[in-house]
C-alpha cells in the first residue's frame, strides 16, 4: 500500500513540476510579446498567442493578467532569446531553446547541465541544420470539424495534417505562420496552442536503455529555469 502511495504521490508532484513549468515559460513568452508590440493584445498578435497558449494549459486568468501587468512595468527584466545546440548521449542532436535576462548564467548551467548527463555542447550550426522550424498548431477534435476545413486549411497554409485520438496537430512552414494564425482567427478558431518549433529531419531509434539515458539529459535541461523547450531527433 506504501509503494502505492509513494507512486501515486511522485506523480502528483510530477504534475505540478510540469504546470509550474509551462506558466513559467508562457509567462516569459507573455513578457517578451508584451516588450516587443506592447501590453493591448487587440494590437499584439504574439500577445494574443501567448495568451491562448496560456488558455490551452489552464493558466488562471489573474496570472496571464499579472504577467502583462508586470511585463509593462519599467523595472521587468529584458529576456532575450537564445538558443544552445548540443548531443546528448548517443549521438542524439539537441536544440535548447532559451529566454533569459542573464546568458552568461545561462550558457553556463545549460553546458553544466549536458556534461552532467553524457551529453556536449556543440557550436552554433552544429546540429540546427538537422532541423526546420515549423508552425505547429493543436486542436480539440471537438472545436475543429476537419471535414468541413481540412480543404481551407491547406490553402490557409497547413502543410500536413494528424488528427490523433486526444488532439488534432497541424503544421504549417515557417513562412505560413503568420498567414494560419490570421486565418484561424478570421474564423473563430481557437487552438490549444499555436508555436514554432523545431522539428528534426530525421529520427533516431535507440534502445530502451539507450533511450533512458538520453531521456535523463532531456529531462534534465528542461528542468534548468531559463529553459523554454528542447527539441531532439529521438524516435
């Protein structure tokens, strides 16, 4: 019963690490947009995504509000986005995706963090060329009637479409993004989340073993605080 309790319990806490996480970095995201194009989202589209994206992980309200609030104030520290490139073990391309107010601290613990696991930072080039950065937005199935807009959705700029069991995820290329972003919004559509991201060319297949370990390095660059997203090739 004990070890039932325990598991039950470092999921829990799990949960919570991963909520904590992701309002953390759309707070960040919020902060930027709000530095970049202003605090009225009416007038600011990154805003305006940030705050969907907000939506999409249940951030309450009052702390999407808070955020704009603070971003707006003189004494906000200024984030700036970078982004490190790397192997973790095995050989496994990665891209660590950033926003800080202190790169020197954060190049630091970011290099600390793939030594620590078996893994080496690269130079800028070393591995981004293994990958394309992409629009990618999701759905609820049940807000996005694909037989009805799968057609418009290929001519407003998706470039495939997966409808899965929980979600449906569309990409589109870099250029479109802007371009789906206006179109969902001309017609109501709300997205789970609406992001660039970096997706590999290629995957690379590892045993289970091998996959926990580069698991661990994932795992733990995602837990550095300056740490946005990490993108890998790991199937």
């Amino acid at each position: 019963m004990g070890r039932v309790f325990e598991k039950r319990k470092h999921k829990m806490f799990a949960r919570f690490d991963r909520m904590a996480k992701g309002f953390t970095r759309i707070g960040k995201d919020i902060a930027i947009a709000v530095k970049q194009g202003g605090p009225n989202p009416d007038n600011n589209p990154r805003l305006r995504m940030a705050i969907q994206n907000g939506k999409g992980i249940n951030m309450p309200k009052d702390r999407v509000d808070a955020a704009i609030k603070r971003a707006s104030s003189k004494e906000e520290k200024d984030f700036q986005e970078v982004i490190y490139e790397g192997y973790a073990p095995h050989g496994v391309p990665v891209l660590v995706e950033c926003a800080t107010d202190n790169p020197t601290r954060t190049v630091a613990n970011v290099r600390l963090r793939f030594s620590k696991n078996g893994g080496t930072m690269g130079n800028s080039g070393s591995v981004s060329f293994m990958f394309e950065r992409k629009g990618v937005f999701k759905f609820d199935p049940a807000k996005l009637n694909l037989d009805e807009l799968e057609l418009d959705l290929i001519d407003a700029g998706a470039e495939e479409i997966q409808p899965e069991a929980d979600e449906i995820i569309l990409f589109t290329k870099f250029t479109e993004f802007g371009h789906m972003l206006k179109y969902l919004e001309s017609k109501g559509l709300a997205a789970k989340s609406s992001e660039l991201q970096y997706i590999p060319a290629t995957t690379k297949e590892l045993s289970e073993a091998e996959q926990d370990e580069v698991m661990e390095c994932i795992t733990a660059l995602e837990e550095d605080d300056d740490v946005q997203n990490v993108y890998h090739n790991l199937a």
